[in-house]
C-alpha cells in the first residue's frame, strides 16, 4: 500500500464504518470470543487509543529532533481504564470518526520532506512517518476484518 492509497482508504473507512457498526446488534458488538479478548466495541476502542496515539506521533515527528522515537503504549490498559465496554456505542463511533478525519486532515498535509523523516519504531528498527502513517491504516483495516469478518 503507498500512501496516496492508504488516505484513500482511511476517508473510505471514516464515512463507512459507523454504518456498518449500526448494522450490528448490541449482543454481536458486546460479547467476548473468549475470556481475555476484546469484544467488537472493545477493538474498536483499541482503534481510539490507536488513533489518539498516533495523532500525536503524525504531528510530533514533524518538529521533534530527529530521528524520533516512537514510545509503545499498553493497548490492554487503555482499553480496560478507558471503559469502552461500557460507552455506548454512539460515543465511541462518533469519538473514533472525529479523531481519524484528525488524523487524515494532519497526515495528508505533511510535506514531502517530512514524510521522509526517521521515527524509530519499538523493534528498535529505523521507518519514515511515511510507513508509521501506511502502518496505521494496515493496522486499522485488521482490526475491522476481526469486526467485520
């Protein structure tokens, strides 16, 4: 995926997903697979923290010292202190949807120089924040197969 595609995508995702979690009944989107795994409200939770997180790395790679370093955030602990369990479904959706057209106002407005920047991800290996934002819609569209699918 380049990144011309990816913003393609994320705009897709931004105007579609909201009414295809309408689609779903409270039980489908609440209920847990398994002890220990997230429910579909629960990812798409984990997709709030995602965007949250990565908002700040899309803006703060752009005037940090380089190379920037990208800091890991506990997934589990954000959705369990977050609560998104018990949100209703409206809330997250509408939370979700403001904080990536954020993230795709920011991302396609970055200079081409700037996408070239060095972040360094948690593996220790050396990316651009062209890859950090293609990474970001990756991850996104395989949390919305495990909602969709």
């Amino acid at each position: 995926m380049n990144l011309q595609t990816a913003l393609i995508q994320l705009e897709k995702h931004i105007q579609e997903v909201p009414a295809r979690f309408k689609q779903l009944s409270s039980v489908i989107i609440l209920a847990k697979p398994a002890p220990g795994k997230w429910s579909k409200q629960e990812i798409l939770g984990h997709l709030i923290d995602s965007a949250i997180n990565n908002l700040k790395r899309f803006t703060d790679t752009q005037y940090f010292p380089q190379p920037y370093t990208v800091i890991r955030y506990n997934q589990d602990e954000l959705v369990i202190i977050n609560r998104y369990q018990q949100l209703s479904i409206e809330h997250l959706l509408q939370l979700w949807q403001l904080l990536n057209k954020q993230v795709l106002h920011v991302v396609s407005t970055i200079p081409a120089d700037k996408l070239a920047y060095t972040v360094i991800i948690p593996s220790g290996d050396a990316k651009t924040l062209e890859w950090l934002a293609i990474d970001y819609v990756e991850h996104m569209e395989h949390h919305l197969r495990q909602i969709f699918d």
